[in-house]
C-alpha cells in the first residue's frame, strides 16, 4: 500500500521515507477523499454501490463512462459495495492514471498520441499498477 501513498505524496526518491510535506499532502488527500465518501454515503452503511460511486467521483473532478464505473465497481466491490479501504485504493489508482496521462499530454488537450512500443510499456506499468497482472 505504501507505493499507492507515496504516488500521492509526491514520494518519489523512493527512499521508504516520507517527509512532513509529503505526509501533509497525503493526509490533505485522504481528509478529501473521506469528506467525499461520508457525502455521498447517505444510507450511512460505511459503503458505496454504483450510483453513488458515480457522484462521488463525478465530485472529485473525474467524467468516467457508465463502462468505467461498472468495471470499477467489479473491481473494488465486495457483492457491489465498496468499502472505504477499497474507496482509498481506488481513488490513488485514479489519481495515478490521471498523473500518468497528464504527463503524456503534453498539450493538454485531453488526448495523448503513442507509438507502439510507448502502447506496450505504458500499458505493462499500468496494469500492473492497478492489479490486473
């Protein structure tokens, strides 16, 4: 869990050491991202389901496809519901995808271009990232 948090904080020397100014960045974004899950969890049952998920991170600034959304969900959930714990997972994977793209966008413009060999090594790092091999 450590590599997700320090991909937040800004950790990059990858010494095992987190600085006060990285701790204050992480607990900045886990502060926010709790505000959000209490929010949007009106049932109070320390979950959220696919709608709800679809609201909370529509409120941190991500536009997902309804595609995204379930694949999230299958992903996070246990029977449907994603726990807080999953949530946090979740919302460091996005941010690192975003902080990933972005990087490749250097226009900003909303799309990157790749060339094959970028596709496979870019692709590799990602999914590994996010847990899929």
């Amino acid at each position: 869990m450590w590599t997700y948090f320090a991909a937040i904080a800004g950790q990059r020397d990858y010494t095992g050491k987190m600085g006060f100014n990285e701790f204050k960045e992480l607990w900045a974004a886990l502060n926010a991202w709790k505000q959000n899950f209490m929010m949007i969890d009106q049932d109070r049952s320390g979950t959220v389901e696919l709608h709800e998920l679809g609201q909370v991170i529509a409120a941190m600034g991500y536009r997902l496809s309804p595609q995204t959304l379930t694949a999230i969900v299958k992903r996070y959930s246990k029977n449907g519901k994603i726990f807080f714990d999953d949530y946090v997972a979740c919302c460091v994977k996005l941010r690192a995808l975003t902080d990933f793209f972005r990087r490749r966008d250097n226009m900003q413009q909303g799309y990157v271009n790749f060339v094959y060999d970028d596709v496979s090594i870019s692709l590799n790092k990602i999914l590994k990232f996010v847990g899929t091999i």
